[in-house]
C-alpha cells in the first residue's frame, strides 16, 4: 500500500524562511450594485452551494495584493476590496475554499449576469485568462464592461483562508482575504 505525506497550511507556515511582504499593490477595481460581495474560488463563482457573500455598500471597490518575496519565490499574502480607507482589519467573517489556487472578489449579481449570456467561446476564453494570471490581475466576464474578476494566486495554493471584513469607524468599507500569516493559523488549520 502506497503511502502518502500530507502537508498542512501550518507545516508550510512553520518552515517558512524569513520574507518581506511588500506595501498594498492596486490591481483593479469593480462596481458593487447590489449591496453584496462574494468572495470565491473564480472556477466555482455559480456554483451551488454559493460562496460566502457578505453585505457591502454600494459603490466603486478597489482591489489591492501584498506579495511576500522569499528567496527565489514569490507568493500573494493578502487580498483586499476597500470602497473607503484609511480601513482596519475587523473581525474574521468565515472562510473561503479554494482548489484551483486563485481567489476572486466581485458583485454576484453582476457576474452571475454576465456569466449567463456566455457564449461557449467566450467561456473557454475566461478559462485561459484565468491560468494565464500568476500573481493578480482581473478578467473580465462576456461584454459587459461592469463585469470584472480581480483575482489572485491564493498564497501556497489550495485550501481554507479567512475572510476578514475591513472598517472604518465601526461599519464595513470592504473584506481583506488572507492567505499568508498567523491569521490562517489562528482558525485551526495548523
């Protein structure tokens, strides 16, 4: 019988060498019209049950990435959607889980409208633009130019990450997703 070593997101943690996390990187930006923002694996956006979707304002998201650099390795540590700064991290809302190594934020209603007149092109196409996103950028979902998925590679891959909301005097201004630091240990995953 083949045996099998199984690697958990506190062993990668603990054998980290020490690395520099860069200052917040803005990578893009998209609209909230509903009042909602999902964050979600981007291969799993529609899928059943829904990813975790949280109440936001309305309005216009920037999207920022820190990068940790160690030697010779690069990794998304953070992700964030802000409408207002300056924010601070707030208490953590749930997780998201990932199989495909990448983390998206959006309007569901949007994308879900968008998604739904995809041609099968178009749909291959999206599939492309994904894979072809190594640390962060955004791809946009069919024609409609509202429909925009900023993604990131989520840190060392596939796994459970917290979503935190972000605030500003006490009411939440957006989420922060966090894939490297003591915040993706602290929720029992060593």
């Amino acid at each position: 019988m083949e045996e099998f070593e199984i690697t958990t997101q506190g062993d990668i943690h603990r054998s980290l060498p020490a690395g520099e996390e860069s200052e917040w990187v803005v990578f893009a930006s998209f609209p909230v019209v509903s009042g909602k923002m999902s964050v979600s694996d981007p291969m799993f956006f529609r899928d059943l049950p829904p990813p975790p979707t949280f109440a936001v304002g309305s309005g216009s998201y920037q999207v920022q990435a820190k990068v940790v650099t160690y030697p010779g390795d690069k990794r998304v540590s953070r992700l964030r959607a802000v409408l207002e700064e300056p924010s601070s991290v707030g208490p953590r809302l749930g997780y998201v889980g990932v199989d495909f190594a990448q983390v998206t934020v959006f309007d569901p209603v949007v994308l879900n409208d968008a998604a739904e007149n995809l041609t099968a092109s178009e749909s291959e196409r999206l599939v492309d633009d994904l894979d072809a996103i190594r640390e962060y950028g955004a791809v946009r979902i069919g024609a409609d130019d509202s429909a925009i998925m900023p993604v990131v590679s989520s840190g060392f891959g596939d796994g459970r990450y917290p979503i935190h909301e972000l605030l500003v005097d006490g009411k939440r201004v957006g989420l922060e997703v966090i894939f490297i630091g003591n915040e993706v240990l602290a929720g029992g995953d060593a």
